[in-house]
C-alpha cells in the first residue's frame, strides 16, 4: 500500500510519505484510484506544505485516471485553503 501512495506522490513531483503520515492513513486493500485514496493524499499534502500546487497536481492525476474528484470551486469537494508564508509586521 505505502508504495502505490509513494508512487502517486512521487509521479506529481512530492516527497514521499513519512511514517508518521502512512500511519494515520486508512485505506481498503487492495491499493485503488479511489476517492478514499485522493481524500488521504489530499490531506497528508495540505498538512505538509503551505505554497505548493502539489493538491492541484494530484486532483490531475485523479482525472486523468477517470475518477471524478470534484470542481475545486465548490468548497466542499476540492476547494484549498489559502495559505501564505509571508508574515507581515514583524520585526526581522
């Protein structure tokens, strides 16, 4: 299972998971192109990385194997949230 996430992650050029990240990570065996698998994914790159396209690459990659995640407009299936590193006001 890890090396079929591995393998998704590294074909959308993001680091592979940390064992910390595939131990919260539930999924039904055997490995599928599923919504289950787009939604685990989705939520190991969002917590990791801040300013990143790694979400938008991986919902393409989802598409392109013919599973419907989504209109990333809608905020219940696909929508981001915005998040920046640029901290304003403080003292450097």
């Amino acid at each position: 299972m890890r090396d079929f996430l591995d393998d998704i992650l590294g074909f959308i050029g993001s680091d592979t998971l940390t064992d910390e990240e595939f131990e919260g990570i539930v999924l039904p065996e055997p490995p599928a192109y599923s919504a289950e698998t787009y939604t685990a994914l989705r939520a190991a790159l969002e917590a990791r990385e801040s300013v990143s396209d790694a979400t938008t690459r991986l919902r393409y990659y989802f598409l392109a194997r013919g599973l419907s995640v989504g209109d990333p407009s809608n905020a219940g299936a696909g929508a981001t949230t915005p998040k920046s590193n640029i901290l304003i006001g403080a003292k450097l």
